[in-house]
C-alpha cells in the first residue's frame, strides 16, 4: 500500500472509531470564540502578567546570588513569547498560509507581549545577557530583527533562527542551541516560551511557560 493511501486508510479508521466512541468535540466556531473571549476579557493579558512577574523575581534573586566567575543569560522564545501575531492570526481566521506568514514576519510590525518586554529590561538592567531562540526560518531574520528592534527588544545578544536544511524538529533545535550556550560558559538562569516544547530538553535553570490559546507546537 501506498504512504498516501495508507495514511488515508489511517484516518478513515480513526474517524469511524471516533463516530462510534467519542463525543462530538467542540465546534470550531465556537472554539474560536472562547479564544477571543479570553483575549478581550483581560483574562489572557493577566495570565501572561503573572507568570512574567515569577521570572522578574526569579531573574532578581538569582542575579543578587551570582558568583563572580558566572556569565548569566535569558533565553526568550519570539512568537506568542515576545511579539504577539495575534493581528495576523484573526486576519487568517486562525489558519496558516505560509506565503502570508513570510510577508506578516517580513514587515516586522508585530507588537511586543509587554510583560514579557519587562522581564527583558530586568534581565538587560542587572547585566544578563539575552538570547532570543526561534523556530522561525534563517530567511525571517531581517524583519525578526527589524520587528524586535521596533518593540523595544533590540539590546539582545544574538538571534538564533531555525536553519532550512536543520534536520529535527524545533523543540531539538532549540534545546540543542541552549546546550551549546552552556558549553560555552553561559549559565541559562531562565528560559520563557509560549509552548512546552520550547522549554523541553534542560539547559536551564528555570523554566517559565507563558498561555497560548491559539495553536501548539510539538
């Protein structure tokens, strides 16, 4: 059997399963509603809040017990971490075209998740260096680069993007990538992201989990 017809083979299986066993999940109108509802209503603006107020105070009290010798940084993931598409996103009904996802970035005019933008200047003001790692592709580095210029995030170290040819998925790259700063003498006191899996795979000492109501990444 073909790959294709074996996949479709697959689902047919899993749906009749499903029609058999399972509830109908939730309508994706709705969904869709419920996400918006906990953007507008404040609730998402204060879950980011909170938790960026832990990494505050974490990054203050590991900051106040540094060693002489020790060379800190803050690991930041970008989308739904730093800038926020959510402009995109509602113009795309929630969906994903690529074409359009390379020009949103390519213009670079995402707004920045300002508790998150705080956690930066309290790592920048105590003298940790910071590390933005992204999935995003090494050909959206000229508008990632313009984009966290223009929200305030510009006094970043360097800017780690995922290359083309990078032969896992993102969760290893960027797993990888913090393990090489440690290698080379970095002590990750924190590293933030929207998804588990950008805090999968240690290399630091903290970890931080921001909400994303909109999509995730495995």
């Amino acid at each position: 059997m073909l790959k294709s017809q074996s996949y479709r083979y697959l689902w047919l299986v899993a749906g009749l399963a499903c029609s058999l066993t399972a509830a109908e999940p939730v309508n994706l109108t709705v969904a869709k509603e419920a996400v918006l509802h906990y953007v507008e209503s404040g609730d998402y603006e204060r879950d980011l809040t909170a938790v960026s107020e832990q990494a505050n105070q974490w990054i203050e009290q590991r900051v106040a017990q540094k060693g002489a010798e020790e060379k800190l940084g803050l690991v930041l993931d970008i989308d739904e971490t730093s800038l926020l598409n959510l402009g995109h996103m509602r113009e795309m009904d929630f969906g994903y075209v690529p074409a359009l996802w390379d020009a949103w970035v390519a213009e670079g005019t995402a707004p920045a998740i300002k508790p998150v933008r705080r956690v930066f200047e309290t790592a920048r003001r105590l003298d940790v260096t910071v590390f933005f790692i992204t999935g995003r592709k090494e050909s959206d580095l000229p508008g990632t680069e313009k984009n966290l210029a223009a929200a305030g995030f510009g006094d970043y170290h360097v800017l780690l993007c995922k290359p083309a040819n990078y032969p896992g998925p993102t969760a290893q790259f960027k797993a990888s990538e913090r393990h090489r700063l440690k290698k080379a003498g970095w002590t990750i006191i924190a590293n933030i992201g929207d998804q588990q899996s950008d805090l999968d795979g240690g290399a630091a000492e903290k970890t931080f989990k921001l909400p994303n109501p909109f999509y995730r990444i495995q």
